[in-house]
C-alpha cells in the first residue's frame, strides 16, 4: 500500500500526533479516510473523534481504541484490546478480530461488531449503543446494562445480564447462565423487527435467520430496594 | 430488715445499647432492611478539633493581622495539564451530584464558588448546563456509573475527577432512591423514572492501578492533554493509594476521610468503613513526599471541614486545599432552624435531618420535587456560601498570620501539637507540651 496524505505511521508517528491530527478534523469539508499503520497494540488510539471520519486501522490495538467516538466510523484490521469503542456516542467501530473485555462498556449510542468474540463484561453498563458480536461473549456481559442492544451469534458466558435494566439481548448460541434478574423472554414481531434491523446494519441481512435467537431482559424485579431483593 | 426503706437504684441505661441503639434495632426488626440516609458520620471520632496551632512566639514572628500579605491561592494540575487551573482561595466545592441536589442547590453552589474564585465539582449523573453556567472552574467526575458521561461535557470541564471512592463509604457504589428520579434526572442517567437506582462500586472497563494509568492517558488524549486529571479515593489506606494515583498519572490527588457527606448510604456503612480524615493525611503527604511529588502533585482533602482553623490545619499537615459538601449545604440553608415545623413534621429536628436520599428537603437542595426545590433562592444561597468560604478563608489567613506565614502553603506540621495521644500518633505531631509523638519514626 502507498502512504497517502491520509496516512499515519504509528512506527514513527506518536499516539498524540494521530489524536491530535484527527481532532483538528470537523463535520464541514470532507474529513476523508485516514489510515493507521503499525498500531502494535498502543493504547487510547483514535479517541475522541468528533467528525464523520473514517479510519482504518491495520493491525491489532490495545486499550481502549475509539474510546468516546462520536460520528466517525472506525475499522481495526486486527484484535482489540480492553474497553473497545467505550463510551461511544455514535458512529460505528468495527474489529475484524477478537475484542478483549468491556467491549462497547457504558456507550451511548452508535454501532459495535465485533467479527470475533468478545471476552467477559461485554456491553457492561451499555446505554444505548447497539453491538453485534459475530462470534460468543464472555461472562458478565451487559452486566447493569442500561439501554441498547447486545446481539451475540455464538454463547454468552457465565451470569449475562446480572442487574439489567433496559438493555436488550439477543443470543443465538447457548447462555451459561443468567445473572441476577435477567430472565428469557418472549421474542415478539417488534422484538424479531429491532433484531432484524440490528442484524441489517452490522451487514447481516440475509445471512442470519431471526428466528434462531432468544431474548434476555430485565425481570425488573430490582428496580427497588426490599429484603426480598437482597443477593 | 426494712423491705420498704430501701434505697432504689435510679434506672440506668446501656451506655453499650443506647436510646439510638435500641431504636435501630427496632427499625430494622420491623423492616427487615438496612437504614439508609445521607451526611456524614455522627459518632464522635479523632478530628481536626484534637489539634491546636502554637501560633508565634519568641522564637517565632507573627505577620500583622489584615495588613501583611498571606497568599491563599493554589494551582492544581502543573504536573501534565496543559491547562491547569488556579482558585484564589484553598478551599473547593465537593462532587454532589445534580439528582441528589436540586437544579437550584446545583446553581447556588455555582454562584457562591465562582464569586470568590473557587471550583465547584460535578457528581454521579453528569453536569447540567445551568451549573457548568454558573461555575466558573468546573470539575467534572468521572465515576464508576459514567451516567451522562460524554466526550462534549468533558470537553467543556476546566478539570477530570476519577472517582474511586468516597470517604462516607470506601467501596460501595451508589444509590439514588425513586423518589428523586424525575425525568430530568431519569433521561440524564439513562434510566427508567422512578426506580431505586444504583451506581457500580468498580468502574466498568479498568481494574487496578495498571489500568488507571491508561485510563488516565486516554483522558488525557481525548481532551489533549489540556485538563488537569483529579483521583478521588476514600481515606482507606491513603499511603498505598497516593501512591498508585501519582504512579497512575494523576495530577491531583483527592483524599475523603470517613467523616465525609454522602446523598444516599447505609448507616452501618458511614459509620464503619474507612478512617478519619485526622489520620489520613499526614501518609498520604508521605507518599508524595516519598515520591518527590509533594507539591507538583496537589492534595485535596475533605471529611467534615467545616471552619478555617479545620483548613488552616489540614494544610499544616501538607494538603494544598480542601474541599466541602455537608458545610456548602449548610450555608446553602440545609438544617436550618427556621424551618424548625416542617423537620417537625418530617418526624426530625432542625441539625439532625439527614434524610437526603428521601427527597422530601423542606430546604429545597436535596430534593428534586419542584414545589421544594424552588425554596431555595439560587442567589441568595449562593451569596450565602460566597459569605461562607470567605470567612473560611479569612479564619485559615488568620492563623497562618499568627504562625508567620505569607502564604496559607507555609503552615507546617511544626506550628501544630495536639490535645490526645491518639491525635498525637495519627497526625504525627507531639502532645502538647511534650515532645512526644506516638509511633514517630515507625510508620
Ligand atoms: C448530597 C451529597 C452528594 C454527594 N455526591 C457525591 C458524588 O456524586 N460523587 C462524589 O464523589 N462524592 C459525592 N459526595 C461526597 C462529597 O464529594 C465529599 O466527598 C464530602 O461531602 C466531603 O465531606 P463533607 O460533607 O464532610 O464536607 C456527596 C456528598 C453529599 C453531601
């Protein structure tokens, strides 16, 4: 590949040139594809994005990469590290391989795939960001999840769901088990139409049969404090 | 022997299972529940109060009272911040979230802080737009439930709190009861209205001190390296946890003694979890000081701060400012007398409401019902608390006078003795009248 204007070598480039260089960019002209050499697993690469850009990224990555993007559409050609497109606002993160724990954690809003598998506490805390994960999910995941959805095509691990409130999960593999308060529920047309369209968006259509899924939500029953209540 | 004529034993009560002790233990047979309640603690501990300044002597030159320059403002941040910031007085509003505040308190405390040059802090669901409006430094905290947490509001705080923890309870999370779920707070937090809400204990993406050192770096890259980045931890082993924080990269270290204010906690939890600010600060000053960091790194303590002698002596033992919440919320109007009928019938007394979580605050702050909350004038509260941390700045100038110092900063662990062995030992400064410091030279 030939180095473009648009490309950063992390070889020689710093973390804070790449951040810095690509907070400059903003909504008005077109901020272009930027591409993001030798990553080698750096931590915090491409956070804070705040402009419809597109970065690829080709490598594998470590922390927290896209942390708190908002609009830009960010692509590792590799694995992720912990915390993966935490806090998302919107926009899209995609990894092409595995991500590691707390993938998606307290995001907003935007889309997540994961092409792999994700490891324990996927979509913790998540609070409307949609993530599709192509592969299983480890333990805890969408622990206190707030909003949004976690649609996984392969098994959740150990107590998904534990203390859920609104989020939305959809499994097609098998569930090791179901944390405090997180029970199976009935999957409805609306239910198969808000999967369908997830499934669409991570470019899914077609491929993967709605029906094969099971919803978990919140049984809600810890929504207030009562001895009843108390683990 | 006369039965009739002896003499009675008056009735004697368990100074073991007190009045208070027997009505818990009744409270909680009938409801099978813990006690939850705000403030801070109410039993009597090892404070500020078991300490006395010397003040000048022969050997020691006092400056004149009003008229000698004594400085009080402080820079916090120098370490990594591009940005870092300075108030003019060494004494800072603590995080309280807006959700276990009322907008109006929220304002208040804007106001108040901004008219004499000090910070205000932000809390557990986010910052509104009137108290980034009315503040004119802004701490914005970065908690374990990150509600309402978003790159825009981190951009638009003069400074980032990671909060670890809390001195009123060191290791436990949140709560924020139904009744102060409104829709405004219900939308920001992400939640459904009306539930009991709790907050994570652990932050969500990072365990450990490794990880806060790349949580840290990417802070600090979404936001450009600009913004001073606080770490607030509950005083639990304040040696170890400086420590981590300054390794971790922090450019200010919070220190929250178990005497602090909460919202919303288990009593057993305020009154039994973590250790007096008293015996907090002087290991905490130690790891800086171990580190070469005392001073590049600042200190900010709080835990029951509540006049400028407590200042005065917090920075004698070597913080560089501290922070309040129940004092703020006292001068806002909270636990006033004048609203003696209304504690009255809430089942309580003006000085002992401590129902913060319950939302019902005849004060109008800690409430979010909207007929309370607009009891509360944000104007005049906020002239009040400016009154309020003029005279704390004020009272801490006097006594650094007194103790020769130009500037609040010079006061040192020298200018203080203390009145109990046990202050003695846990400030590490002697008994007064003797040279004698409990454990000196063994910490
Ligand atoms: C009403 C109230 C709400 C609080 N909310 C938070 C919060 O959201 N985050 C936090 O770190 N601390 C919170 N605290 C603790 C304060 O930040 C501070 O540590 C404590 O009040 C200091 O002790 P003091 O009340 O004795 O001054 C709260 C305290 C009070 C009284």
């Amino acid at each position: 590949m030939t180095p473009s204007p648009h490309c950063i070598d992390l070889a020689t480039a710093t973390v804070r040139e790449l951040n810095q260089r690509l907070h400059h960019l903003t909504a008005d002209g077109d901020p272009g594809i930027w591409r993001v050499l030798n990553p080698a697993g750096g931590h915090a690469i491409a956070v804070g994005l705040n402009a419809p850009v597109t970065v690829e990224i080709d490598g594998h990555v470590g922390y927290y990469c896209a942390g708190m993007n908002k609009s830009a559409s960010v692509r590792i050609n590799g694995n992720a590290g912990v915390g993966v497109a935490e806090n998302m606002m919107s926009g899209l993160v995609h990894v092409r391989g595995d991500a590691s724990q707390a993938a998606g954690a307290t995001a907003h809003g935007g889309l997540l795939v994961i092409d792999g598998n994700a490891s324990a506490r996927c979509g913790i805390s998540m609070k409307g960001i949609d993530i599709v994960v192509k592969g299983s999910i480890g333990h805890m995941s969408a622990f206190m999840g707030q909003a949004g959805t976690l649609t996984v095509l392969g098994d959740a691990g150990e107590a998904l769901g534990d203390s859920l409130y609104e989020a939305r999960l959809f499994v097609r593999g098998s569930v090791a088990s179901l944390g405090a308060d997180c029970v199976e529920k009935e999957m409805r047309d609306e239910h198969r139409a808000v999967l369908h369209a997830r499934l669409e968006a991570a470019g899914l259509a077609g491929e993967v049969d709605v029906s094969e899924f099971r919803r978990y939500g919140s049984a809600r029953g810890l929504y207030h404090f009562h001895v009843d209540n108390v683990y | 022997m006369d039965h009739t004529n002896i003499p009675r034993t008056v009735p004697r009560k368990s100074a073991t299972f007190d009045d208070y002790t027997l009505s818990e233990i009744r409270r909680a047979a009938a409801t099978g529940l813990y006690d939850i309640r705000g403030a801070g603690t109410k039993r009597k501990l090892p404070h500020l109060d078991d300490l006395l300044f010397l003040g000048a002597s022969i050997s020691r030159y006092p400056l004149e009272g009003y008229r000698e320059k004594c400085g009080t403002n402080v820079v916090l941040g120098g370490r990594f911040a591009k940005k870092p910031i300075e108030i003019r007085i060494p004494i800072t509003i603590a995080g309280m979230s807006f959700g276990s505040l009322s907008a109006q308190a929220k304002e208040a405390l804007g106001r108040g802080a901004s008219a004499v040059g000090t910070s205000t802090t932000t809390g557990d669901g986010g910052m509104t737009a009137e108290e980034r409006g009315h503040s004119s430094t802004l701490v914005y905290q970065y908690l374990p439930s990150r509600y309402g947490m978003n790159p825009d509001d981190l951009r638009k705080a003069d400074a980032i709190e990671v909060v670890i923890g809390q001195g009123a309870k060191p290791g436990g999370g949140g709560m924020l009861l139904g009744q102060k779920i409104s829709p405004r707070v219900a939308a920001m937090r992400t939640l459904p209205q009306g539930i009991d809400q709790r907050s994570a204990c652990r932050h969500p993406d990072w365990t450990g001190p490794d990880d806060l050192e790349i949580k840290i770096q990417e802070l600090r890259e979404i936001t450009d390296w600009e913004k001073p980045i606080y770490v607030k931890v509950g005083a639990a082993r304040p040696y170890y946890d400086t420590a981590l924080a300054v390794k971790a990269g922090a450019d200010v270290v919070v220190l929250d003694g178990m005497q602090g204010g909460t919202a919303a906690t288990q009593e057993v939890f305020i009154e039994h979890v973590g250790i007096p600010l008293l015996a907090a600060i002087r290991p905490a000053v130690q790891a800086l000081q171990d580190l070469g960091m005392h001073r590049k790194v600042q200190l900010i303590v709080s835990g029951g701060i509540r006049n400028g002698a407590d200042v005065a002596k917090c920075l004698a033992l070597g913080a560089d400012a501290v922070s309040i919440g129940t004092a703020a919320l006292v001068a806002l109007g909270d636990n006033d007398p004048a609203l003696a009928a209304d504690y009255a019938a809430l089942g309580t007394v003006p000085g002992a409401y401590d129902d913060w979580q319950d939302g019902r605050d005849p004060a109008g702050i800690t409430t979010q019902d909207p007929a309370l909350a607009t009891r509360l004038d944000p104007e005049k509260a906020g002239r009040r608390l400016a009154n309020y941390l003029s005279v704390l700045a004020l009272e801490a100038q006097t006594i650094a006078r007194a103790c020769g110092k130009s500037h609040v900063h010079n006061l040192e662990p020298e200018d203080l003795v203390s009145l109990t062995i046990e202050a003695a030992a846990m400030a590490r400064v002697p008994l007064a009248g003797t040279d004698w410091i409990p454990g000196a030279g063994r910490y």
